[in-house]
C-alpha cells in the first residue's frame, strides 16, 4: 500500500505545483496589484487590435491589419498610427479619481442620467484577447477636469480626468494618416517619371541610381533620393474626395504628370498623379495617390517633380571610382609612352619604372580630383562623330584596374580595368572626354589635364635623402669656389678645403637641411633650358668614413614661383627645391670675427 500513497502523495503535489506555476506566477504582484486597481482600464497594448468609438450617430471602426492601423468606417483609409498608439498609452495609464458604487448608483436610479451615464453619447470598445468592456463617457464632473465614467453592463461609476475623452472624441478625418505613404526611401528600387515631355525611368543597381529611360546612364544619387523624399514624406493637407467620382473638377481624368515608387518584388508599385492647383488654396495642389484611393491636397512644392529632365539627374561626377578595389591607375599619352602605378599596401609605386616608390600623396590627390571633377557640359549622348572631338585619337587616357595575383572562384588573374576616361580635343577653357565605353561625349575643365602627369618621372616620391646629419662624414659645396670639410674621430668639423673657423651653427643647417632634402615637385627629364651647365650650387657629400657612400646635388637654374631646379646623381629627372632650403645650403661656412670695437676717448672734466 505504500507504493499507492506515494503515487497519491506524488500526484498532488504535482498539481500543487502546476497550480503555483500557472496560476500564481501570472497573477500580479502586491505592488503591481495595487497600480492595476488605480486603472480606470487594464489590458495588454500588444495585444488590441481593434479600436471602436461611438459618437452619436457616427462611428469610427479602426482596426490593426499586418500591424498597421487603417480607418474601416466610415471611410476605408490609412490611420494615423501615432495617433492611435499614443491613445492606447493615455487609456493604459488612465486612473481613476474616486468611484461610486453600483449599491449607491442603484439607491439613486436617477444619478445615471444625472451623470450622463444612462445613454451616453460617446462610447469606446477596444477589440482584442482581454479586452476591458465598452466604456461610457458621461458628463463633466463639478471637480475641474474630471469626468464620470462607467463601463457597459456595471453601474459602478468613476470620477477620472477629462484628458481621454479629448482623445477620444475626435472627427474620423482627425485619425486619418496625414503621412502619404509608409514607404521609405531605403526601400524604393525604382522610380517612373511621366509628363507631357515624356517618361523618364530611374533605377538602383547596388547603392548607386542610373537613369535607365530615355538614355542609360549614371544618375545622380543625391538629386534622386531628393527625388524621391519629396513623395515619402509627403503630409496630406486637405482629405478632398475618394477617386471614383468625377476626377475633372482636379485636374485628375487627365493628370499633369505622375510619379510612381517601387519597392523590391513590388510590380505595380504607388502611383501619385498631380492635378491642378485649387481656386482658393493657391498653394497646394490636387493629388491622387493609387494606394490609398483618395483625392487630396498637397503642398505645391510636388510639382517640382514634374520639373525634371533627364540632365538634370545625371550624375555629373565625370567618372565613378570604386577605391576599395582599384589596385592599378595607367596613364597612357600617345608619343609620350605609358605610366603604370600600383598600389602596395597604403603607398604606390612606379610598377613601370621597376617599382619605383611613387609620390603617394599626389597619386591620392589625382584620384580624389578625378573623382570629384564635375562635368561642365554634357555635349552629346550619341557619340557618333568621335573626329570631331578628338575622342578616336585621344591624347591621354587614364585606366583604372583591379588586380589580382592568382586565379579565384570570383576573378581571374592580372589587370581587370572597370574605369577609363579618354580626353580629346582642347576647347577654350574646356577639354572634350569620354568615360569607358559610354556612347556620350561631356567637357570637363582643361586645368583636370595638367593635374593628369604624362612623364613617369614626375610620379617620383619626393623625398630625396633619408639621413640622419649625423650620418654625413665629409661635405664639399661649391659656389663660385669650393670648400670642404671633414668630420674627425672626435665628431669634430675641420676643414678639408679651406680656412678659418666654422661657423658652426650655418654647418649644422646645411646638414640638417641637406640629410632630409625633399623635392618640392618633379619637373620631369633634365634639359638644356634648366640651367645644369652653369650650376648655382654642387653640394657633394659622403656618409662612411671610407667615402664610399657619394651623393651629389647639383642646383641648376631659376624655376617658376621663386624655385630652382635641382637634380641628384642617383635619380633620373630634375627636381624643384624651394628657396628657404637653397639658402640654407648657400649659407657661408667661414665664421667672421666681428670688429673690435674703437677704444673710448677719456672723459673731460667740466669746468
């Protein structure tokens, strides 16, 4: 028998159990309990998903369809979801100011009317699981701001405050959704613009927007979603008609022009017609919006829409440069050979010079200019007659590529170019080019050609020593007369050639000066015309005791902008060096002892 009592045992405290855990743990707690009692209403926001209010003979039927709120009666339209979320909270957090009880309000059966509360004119039933009864509204207590309150089927009256039925007894126009459209820009993929002038289509590929009608071709990405934006966050001004009626009188049996949003996977898409402009309010304008079936009004600034041609959207970047993947930049100048630089890691060199380190910052700076250079003309969007622009024999072409070092699932080993741009004929101020293989010809400014270096040798970096001063043994710097000077065992300065005593601090600006010598720009190939066969300045310099580590810098003639031209044994090229660091270089080694000063004349007494 004992196996029996412990089953017995065992099943009740099961049950015990169950009890404690389903019903217990759902039941508010002390405090909990408490605020809930203070509640006029007490239910689950999450969970209503209807809202019904009478108000005299008119009602207002608001129900939640795929979590969006929409007005059903008495018209069929979007509802204003902040309007009615924000009154489930006022509902939620309403309390109750004092109450009277069904026992008195039945010991005085004419309180009911008195209060306002035997047939009320406004009445509020929320729909959903758990939903409260309907509510009655009654009259305006003689307590300031407080009204009666009672609930269907309960003769329990309330004293609550005033600040619901404010909410509540709203016109049904009051919770229609002033928001055109719920559809936000990030999720439009496609535009269509129809006017008199014709159709325009507009499309996303990736983040970028093209112009896929009337000509295929980059568009901007900015003045499209502007575009766009002035749909999305459209707010309705005046709630005019439904739409199957007599559209004339708004100019919409025949509209002006429409503006159609697509969504991904959406083939219809939201469709706004604009028609003419109201007789009274001259600043709005008629609209029709398919979704939602309606004629409205809206700001006059929507016939900006209408306005647009396809140049105005055009993207007027000349060209579009991915630099997460460009790897290789070619400049190609007929007659004047071919420049490849290649990135490695952060920095760039000269792949066509046997990798040379390249001038870093400035190939940045070109890609950065060309990148945001903008088109002064779009010249033709047939590119029929190429002679005629210089664009079937361009002068220069500048190549963008990817690169990869080995085959792989996504790209194929080697040079992979997704941009070009070709400059043709010079036109005043202007220069004729082409993108790719883009069938249009647009000007851009001739000043973009002198930014674009032709000479390999102007790419060069610009660092033309890297020493430390104290690294340069022996220095000679020849002017109209050389001097030279040694380093001793003892970091001592004597002289080689010449006399005197050094001045040492000119000594240590040379040095420092010379060790750490930048260019200010590369010229490009050394000619006659720079002036080397009558040099200004021949530093020589040695950086082991031994003298074999030689480097010479030669200072030719006057450049442009108050430089000189340079050049240095072991670089090809001529080089610009600026004049506070040529006169460093030119200051005078020779301390000269100042003149002692003439003895003073002794004083005469005064008579």
């Amino acid at each position: 028998m004992k196996w029996k009592t412990t089953l017995i045992l065992f099943v009740i405290a099961a049950g015990v159990f169950a009890y404690l855990f389903f019903i217990e743990s759902n039941r508010p707690g002390t405090e909990e309990a408490a605020r809930q009692s203070q509640n006029v209403l007490n239910f689950s926001r999450e969970k209503i998903d209807g809202v019904v209010i009478h108000n005299g003979d008119d009602m207002i039927d608001i129900r939640r369809r795929d979590d969006k709120w929409r007005l059903e009666t008495p018209i069929r339209d979007q509802a204003d979801a902040s309007l009615v979320n924000n009154l489930l909270l006022d509902l939620e957090s309403w309390q109750k100011d004092a109450a009277i009880s069904a026992k008195e309000m039945e010991a005085d059966k004419s309180k009911l009317a008195d209060y306002g509360l035997a047939n009320p004119k406004l009445r509020l039933k929320l729909l959903g699981p758990g939903a409260p009864p309907e509510v009655f509204f009654g009259k305006d207590a003689a307590l300031e701001g407080k009204m009666y309150v009672r609930f269907e089927n309960s003769k329990e009256t309330f004293l609550a405050s005033q600040s619901v039925k404010k909410a509540v007894e709203k016109k049904p126009e009051d919770f229609r959704d002033r928001k055109l459209t719920d559809l936000i820009m990030a999720q439009v993929v496609r535009v269509v613009l129809k006017t008199s002038a014709g159709e325009m289509e507009l499309q996303k590929k990736g983040d970028h927007w093209e112009i896929a009608k009337p000509l295929h071709t980059r568009a901007d990405d900015q003045k499209v979603s502007d575009l766009i934006a002035q749909v999305t966050t459209a707010r309705i001004q005046q709630f005019v008609a439904d739409d199957r009626g007599d559209l004339h009188p708004y100019g919409l049996a025949e509209p002006r022009g429409s503006l159609t949003l697509f969504a991904q996977d959406d083939k219809q898409g939201q469709t706004l017609q604009v028609g003419s402009i109201p007789e009274k309010e001259k600043d709005q304008v008629y609209v029709r919006f398919s979704p939602r079936g309606f004629v409205y009004t809206l700001p006059k600034k929507i016939d900006e829409t209408l306005n647009n041609k396809p140049n105005d959207l055009r993207d007027r970047h000349l060209v579009r440069i991915d630099t997460k993947i460009l790897d290789r930049l070619t400049i190609d100048a007929p007659g004047k050979g071919k420049t490849v630089l290649a990135r490695k890691d952060e920095n760039w060199t000269i792949a066509s010079r046997n990798n040379a380190p390249a001038n870093s910052s400035e190939v940045r700076r070109l890609i950065d200019t060309l990148q945001n250079e903008q088109v002064t003309k779009f010249v033709e969007d047939v590119a029929s007659n190429l002679p005629k622009y210089g664009l079937d024999k361009p002068q220069l072409i500048a190549t963008f590529s990817s690169f990869a070092s080995e085959n792989t699932a996504e790209t194929k080993a080697g040079e992979q170019p997704f941009a070009s741009i070709a400059f043709g004929k010079v036109e005043g101020d202007g220069v004729y080019a082409r993108v790719g293989d883009e069938p249009f010809v647009v000007a851009v400014r001739r000043a973009v050609l002198d930014q674009i270096f032709t000479d390999p040798l102007q790419w060069q970096e610009l660092s033309i020593f890297n020493f430390k001063p104290e690294q340069i043994h022996r220095v000679s710097v020849t002017t109209d007369k050389e001097c030279a000077l040694v380093r001793g065992a003892n970091n001592q300065w004597s002289w080689a050639k010449g006399s005197g005593a050094i001045n040492q601090t000119n000594l240590q600006s040379l040095l420092n000066t010379l060790s750490t010598l930048h260019a200010v720009r590369w010229v490009g190939s050394t000619t006659p015309a720079q002036g080397f066969d009558k040099p200004q300045l021949v530093v020589t310099f040695t950086t082991s005791p031994d003298d074999k580590g030689t480097h010479k810098l030669t200072i030719g003639g006057v450049a442009p902008n108050g430089m000189s031209f340079a050049k240095v044994d072991e670089r090809e090229g001529t080089f610009a060096v600026n004049a506070p660091d040529l006169n460093a270089l030119k200051l005078p080694l020779v301390a000269h002892e100042s003149p002692s000063p003439p003895p003073s004349a002794p004083a005469t007494a005064t008579p």
